[in-house]
C-alpha cells in the first residue's frame, strides 16, 4: 500500500505494511477438578494476543466459575497481573469474555500459554471452551 503526501515543495510516497492478521480459533473440553490446565500453547517465540473467549455448559450442572489467566501458575492470584477474566458459567448455558478489536485484547509475555482452571467447586460435566485469538512476534 502507497501513500501520497504532499508538502509545499514535492511528493513523498510513503510505503506502509499492514502485519498480517489471522484469527485461530481453539475449542477445548474442560476437565472436571480444580487443576490448571493450558487452553493454548504459542507457537515457538510468538505471544497470544485474546480475541475472545466462550465457555459453554451442554448439560445441567450447577453455576460455576471459571478463571482465565496467563502463564503456568496454580491459579489466577498466582500473579494477579497476567488474569484476564473469572467467567460466571449459569446451568445449562454459556458466557464468554467482551470481544476485543485488533490490537486490543491482554497479550501474554512470549512463549506464555493461556491457562484456566475451575474455581470453588468443580463441575462434574465437560464444558466446552473455544478460545479465539492471535499469535504475535
């Protein structure tokens, strides 16, 4: 793409490169205990930048909460500034994090998986978790 700029004297043209933009999408089954588990592994050197995240419960189960995070700790309070969000799952439903623009959603550090875990009690059923997302240099 070529951009003209004009200035009292001359032309300028100016070469601009958009970052190539690709949406992933991951779909995952959730465990049944409080364990952390990795929802999304980068790929060697690049960062996870969060578009969206949807969990979905398919059978009656009760309320639960759920914890999103990055890195590899136990839980969420690990360290409180790579959380990204605590999702209230109700019975037989679904909910999901905002949906972030380009360039918008919490990014984790380079090589940091995206975790999450059940918090309180765990549920006794597979939910469903689709992440969508971005890699980045």
């Amino acid at each position: 793409m070529t951009t003209g700029r004009r200035s009292s004297r001359s032309v300028h043209s100016v070469n601009v490169r958009r970052r190539s933009y690709v949406a992933l999408v991951n779909a995952h089954d959730s465990n049944t205990s409080n364990t952390r588990e990795t929802l999304v592994t980068p790929s060697k050197g690049k960062r996870i930048r969060l578009l969206r995240v949807r969990v979905i419960q398919e059978q009656a189960d009760g309320r639960h909460l759920w914890e999103l995070y990055y890195g590899t700790g136990a839980d969420i309070t690990t360290d409180a500034s790579k959380a990204v969000d605590i999702l209230d799952v109700p019975n037989l439903g679904e909910v999901s994090t905002r949906t972030f623009l380009r360039d918008q959603g919490p990014r984790g550090a380079r090589d940091e998986v995206l975790s999450g875990r059940w918090l309180g009690t765990a549920p006794t059923t597979v939910h469903k978790i689709i992440v969508e997302y971005t890699e980045e240099s």
